[in-house]
C-alpha cells in the first residue's frame, strides 16, 4: 500500500469511530438525528413512536442514529444545524428557526390539517419554500390539534389582559400585546420561578405539557377556547434528502404520513389534559358569544398583521398557502 493510500484508509477509519461518517450497507442510510424537546414529554410523544417504528422494522432502508434532545444540541440551534448538514434529521418548531426562515411559525395560524395540506398540494408549496430559505425538506407535520391556551393567576373577565404580565414566545407575543397585556420573553426553564415569585401573572402554553414543567404548581386559571395550533416539523438536509435512493424517500414519505395520522390521538390526551388541570384546581374562564368571537378574531389577525409588518414578502405567500380558501 503506498503513502497516499494509506494516509486515506486511516483518516477514513478514524472519521468512522467518530461517528462523522457512516458505514452501512449499499442499501441502507442512517440519518443522525437530534430533537428541540426533552425526552418522554407531552411534545415529542408520536416523534419518539416514529423512531421505534423505524427501528423495530427490519426491513427499513432507513436506520435512525438519534443523539438525543436539547441536553445534546440547544434547541435554538437546531435549525440551522440540520439546515447546515451538522446533523441529516431534527425534530424542531419553527419557532425556534425564524432567524433561518422569517415568519416560519405561520405555521402555527394555519386553517388546514396536515391531511388537508398534502390533499389540496399546499404541503408542497411549505416544502419548495422551506428547501428554497432553509435548505431543509419538511418532512413531517405534527402535533396538530394540541392547542394553544393562555394560563394565568389573576381572573378575567372578558378578552383583556390589561395590567398583566405574561411569558410569551414569539409566536403569541402580538396577541398577548393586542389583549393590553406586558410580554416577557423567557426560557421555559426560567418559567417556574417567575411563576413562583410572582413576576409573571401568566403565560401561554399548549393544553399538553404544563405538568412535565410544574407550572400547574403556580396556575389558577386557564381561557379557553384554545388558539392556533402546535406546530413542530420533521425537517431532512436538502443535500441529504437528495442523496437517498427513491425508496428511501418513498419509505421515509410513507412514514411521515403515518406519523402525521398520530395527529388524531390528540383529542383524548387533550380530554386528559383538562381532567388533570381540573383535579389540580385549575379553573376555567370560558369566553362565550362575541367574547369568543372577538378573542379567536384578536388571536388570528393580530398575529399575521405583527408578521405582514416584519416579513411582508414571507407573510404574503405563507398566508395564501396557510389560510386562503
């Protein structure tokens, strides 16, 4: 073996052991994979199932090297580390992205399941526009129909949130200021604690997940009607989905799908949610008849004239593929 070849064969050898490089069958991938969520919490509960039924399929073009959640990559980073091709495979909301793909968490507002998305040709619009800024393609849809609630300590009576504090994220941050309320961005770890001290008076969150956190610790009340939807995406390195074999594109498709299908299960972990949040002196404060009209309207058309204002080109086409008729 001469020098060249032998240097080749080492580095190559060394790569392998650190994992940068893959050796499977001719066949076969294996995609690296990391996820925005921890771990057995209310978020990531079908994506972990998708990774079992890969993994439990013997016959799968498509091998699942998951390196773990935010204890392995901060979820912040996520984005642009699958849109970079640090990693092939992220399970990750778009609202942890925005910087990548102005106005991605449209996503959140949108009027169409993911079945109804991929039937009228609207998810192949997301995709060409996620593959044109981010250099991802949008595999999956999930967490559809867990919806958003706005939780607090202090009752109200009506749409209004004056003289109140609330933790937000981006994504409800226009319509906390809409209903007169101060938003404060924090983490999610930080949120215990100004709950506790009472430096928030409330905070917006899914009806799925305040237990895992502990926030039902330091919450009273929640309003109803939900709002929005949950989104968080399966997004693959164009360069990677690239590269696969059409039936591993086909396999991992036929999978998305099917994990899309686990959006249905959210009605009765929903119903479960609330029982819980009930048992645990949770109140409800339901807006009824122009009420609720005025707080679902609020909660839409503030959101999208906050991303018209800042992202008008992005906006405009999210919101045509998003919720026109």
């Amino acid at each position: 073996m001469n020098d060249k070849l032998r240097w080749t064969t080492t580095i190559g050898a060394a790569l392998v052991s650190l994992g940068l490089v893959t050796q499977a069958a001719a066949d076969t991938v294996t995609l690296r994979t990391v996820s925005s969520f921890n771990p057995g919490t209310a978020i990531p509960h079908t994506f972990e199932k998708f990774l079992e039924e890969i993994k439990n399929d013997a016959d799968a073009p498509v091998q699942i090297n998951f390196i773990g959640g935010p204890e392995a990559m901060p979820p912040f980073q996520v984005g642009n580390a699958v849109s970079n091709g640090v990693v092939d495979m992220a399970f990750v909301t778009s609202a942890f992205y925005t910087s990548s793909l102005p106005a991605a968490h449209a996503l959140n507002l949108t009027r169409f399941s993911p079945e109804e998305l991929r039937e009228t040709g609207r998810f192949e619009q997301l995709q060409e526009m996620w593959r044109e800024q981010m250099n991802v393609h949008y595999l999956a849809y999930t967490n559809y129909g867990n919806r958003y609630h706005l939780y607090l300590n202090e009752p109200i009576d009506g749409p209004e949130l004056n003289g109140l504090r609330m933790r937000i994220t981006p994504v409800y941050r226009a319509f906390v200021e809409a209903m007169g309320g101060e938003a404060a961005q924090t983490p999610p770890g930080e949120v215990y604690t100004a709950l506790e001290r009472g430096i928030v008076d409330g905070y917006g969150w899914p009806i799925q997940g305040i237990f895992d956190l502990g926030w039902n610790e330091h919450t009273r009340y929640r309003v109803d009607p939900g709002f929005y939807h949950v989104e968080v995406g399966v997004l693959v390195n164009q360069n990677t989905w690239d590269n696969l074999t059409d039936e591993q594109r086909d396999y991992l498709t036929e999978k998305a799908i099917w994990l899309e299908e686990l959006n249905g299960l959210n009605d009765e972990i929903n119903a479960e949610e609330e029982r819980r949040q009930a048992e645990a002196g949770i109140e409800v404060i339901e807006f009824e008849g122009e009420d609720r009209e005025r707080f679902l309207e609020m909660a839409y058309e503030a959101q999208w004239e906050r991303l018209a204002q800042e992202h008008a080109e992005n906006t405009e086409r999210l919101r045509e593929i998003l919720d026109s008729e």
